[in-house]
C-alpha cells in the first residue's frame, strides 16, 4: 500500500491542478481542450477523494490517540475510543477501494460498442435464442440508460436472427458488456420439440469497442456500397429516399447496414466508421494468442467459442462458468436484469488483478 499512497499524492497535485486549468478563462474558451481536461478530472476524482477521505481519518484517529492519553475526562476518553473504533474498521475499506481505483484501467472502457450476436449450434433453435439474447442486451442497455441501434440483421423465417449487429452508446458501455464475449448456452424445450424434450442450443456474441479514428485504411475497391428506402421511425423522408445504406467489405463479408440517420451522406459516414472498427476488430482478433496469454487470470479469453455461461429454462437458472456463480434468476436475468452477473465479474476481475499486482510487488 505504501507504493500506492506514494502515487497517490502525486495524482492529488496533478488534480488539484486540473482543476485550476478548469478556471482559466484560456482552457474555457478552448472547447477541446476543456472537454479533455474535465474527462480527465472527472476520472480521478472518486480516487482523490477517497484517498483525502483516508487521510482525514488517519488524521482524526491520531489526535483522538492523543486525546486518550492526556485526558482526564472518562467521558471524552472513551467517546475518542468509540469514534476510533469507527474510524479504523473505515480504513482497510478506504484502501481496498483505493487499490481498485488505481488499476491499470482498460482504454477502451469509456468506449461504445458494436454487438454481435449468431446463432451457433441447434438450428432455428439458436436463432430464435440469438433473438432472445438481443431483446435481453436492449432490456440491460435500457436498465442502463443507453441507447441501441440496429447495425445489421439477418433474420430467419421462425422469428429468430442467423446473425444481428447492433451498435450501443452511452457511458461506460464496453466496461460492462466486454465480458459478453463468448458462446452462450440455452437448455430448454423448443416450440417445435412435440415430445417435450429439453434440447441444448448456442449462440456466439462478440463485443468490440468502436474506435473513433482506427489506424486502418480500407481500399475503396474493396467495399460494395447498397442503397435502398429506409424503413421504420425517422420522419417523412422514410420510404420516399434511398438514405438507407449498406457497405460490405468483400475481403471479410463484413456487412453494415445504416439507417438511422437523416441523410444518406449521414449514414454513409456512420457505415464507414462502423466497418471501420469491425474489419480492425476482424484483424486484430486474428493477432490475440500472445495477448490472451498474459491475461490467462482474467474473466475469458476473448474468444468467441469459449462457452461462458448455460441458461436452463426448465430450472430457471443462470450459470457463468468463468467465475462458478449459479443464480435461479433466469426469468429475470432475460428481462435485462444482468447487474447481478456482470457486478460479479467485474469484482472477480479486479480481485484477480489485485492479486497479479501483489505478485509483483512482494
């Protein structure tokens, strides 16, 4: 903890001076950079004030010591003792909290993500649960205070997707969905099982942060460009223009598809940004053994086939094999009720880096 501490009194000066830059009429005017600085005191302000909260109770419980040993009263003697007792149960928590804070943080958390979802293994069964997952991450990102937009689709004749892309915004939204990543699992009677049969079906989800400016250029030759009538909400331009557009990257089948903007200019820029952070996400995944394997002790591995959780209809439970949590929740968990989980993987993350980091230190 010492180290920590050490650090932290160099992030508190480096704070206190951001927070000066905030004043300056210079960095006011200079919309950039004043979103840049208060990103940046908004980040380190919970651990600041953490930190300043440990500091004032070490302070308080070293003069209530001083009070215990000078004075006569009983009465003030032992209200000292009782704050003191407080006071250091508070501490080991300020500093588990602290050490959380202090982290290596994920650069891509504050990001938005691109969502994919396929149905795998067990037919029309797995796209009608590749539907299910979608209306479960919409009911979470609702829950959440995000907004969902449909990137790409490939519906089935049952009702259920072969594949489904959709793009989330808001804050924070790759921090908690990145554990998604994976093969999801569904054991449970199919509408068409006459026998009443419980069958075990898959669908695979990938999430992938969106990338405002990836280093990665595309050759023009390279992309099919479809336009066609938007259809669905978005004013009395629906139907009437070809807005609506869909890019395919020929080299990976890559497809976005883009309507939810004005314009067909407007969705065109936003396909291209999508397929942008798609195809580098496509290549970069082509690249992660060496980076899936220094992060052996962390929730996953990424990678699209690990299967991560199993969802028993006819038990109602929910289980997530990465970290052993078994909740009776199901009807829930599907109704976007996943904080329970995703709280649990987030702790169970954190706990595994904290003890990387004692490794290292001891």
């Amino acid at each position: 903890m010492d180290k920590v501490m050490a650090q932290l009194e160099g992030l508190v000066a480096h704070y206190e001076e951001l927070q000066e830059m905030m004043a300056d009429p210079e960095v006011i005017n200079d919309t950039k950079r004043y979103m840049e600085i208060s990103k940046e005191e908004a980040d380190l302000r919970e651990v600041v004030q953490k930190y300043k909260k440990y500091k004032e109770n070490q302070k308080e419980i070293n003069d209530n010591k001083e009070i215990i040993s000078s004075e006569s009263d009983p009465d003030i003697v032992e209200m000292a003792k009782e704050e003191n007792n407080e006071l250091e149960k508070e501490l080991p928590e300020l500093e588990d909290q602290i050490k959380i804070l202090m982290l290596p943080k994920d650069p891509n958390d504050d990001k938005d993500i691109i969502m994919e979802i396929r149905g795998a293994a067990g037919g029309d069964e797995a796209s009608l649960f590749a539907g299910d997952l979608l209306r479960m991450y919409e009911k979470y990102a609702e829950r959440q205070g995000w907004n969902v937009s449909m990137v790409d689709s490939e519906p089935t004749e049952v009702g259920g997707y072969k594949r489904v892309a959709i793009m989330i915004t808001g804050d924070k939204v790759y921090s908690k969905l990145k554990y998604e990543n994976g093969a999801h699992r569904v054991q449970r009677i199919p509408v068409t099982e006459s026998q009443g049969r419980v069958h075990t079906s898959t669908a695979t989800v990938a999430v992938m942060p969106e990338y405002e400016q990836v280093d990665i250029d595309i050759d023009p030759k390279d992309i099919r460009v479809d336009v066609y009538r938007s259809s669905g909400a978005g004013g009395q331009h629906i139907n009437k223009t070809s807005s609506a557009v869909r890019m395919t990257h020929l080299p990976t089948g890559i497809v976005v598809a883009m309507q939810d903007q004005r314009s067909q200019q407007q969705n065109r820029e936003k396909a291209m940004q999508i397929l942008k952070s798609r195809v580098y996400d496509y290549y970069e995944s082509q690249n992660r053994d060496k980076y899936d394997a220094k992060r052996k002790n962390a929730v996953g591995t990424g990678d699209r086939s690990e299967r991560i959780r199993t969802y028993n209809y006819p038990q109602n439970r929910v289980t997530d094999h990465r970290i052993g949590l078994t909740i009776n929740k199901l009807d829930r968990v599907m109704n976007g009720e996943l904080e329970e989980i995703i709280d649990a993987l987030i702790l169970y993350n954190q706990t595994k880096q904290l003890e990387e980091l004692a490794d290292q230190n001891a």
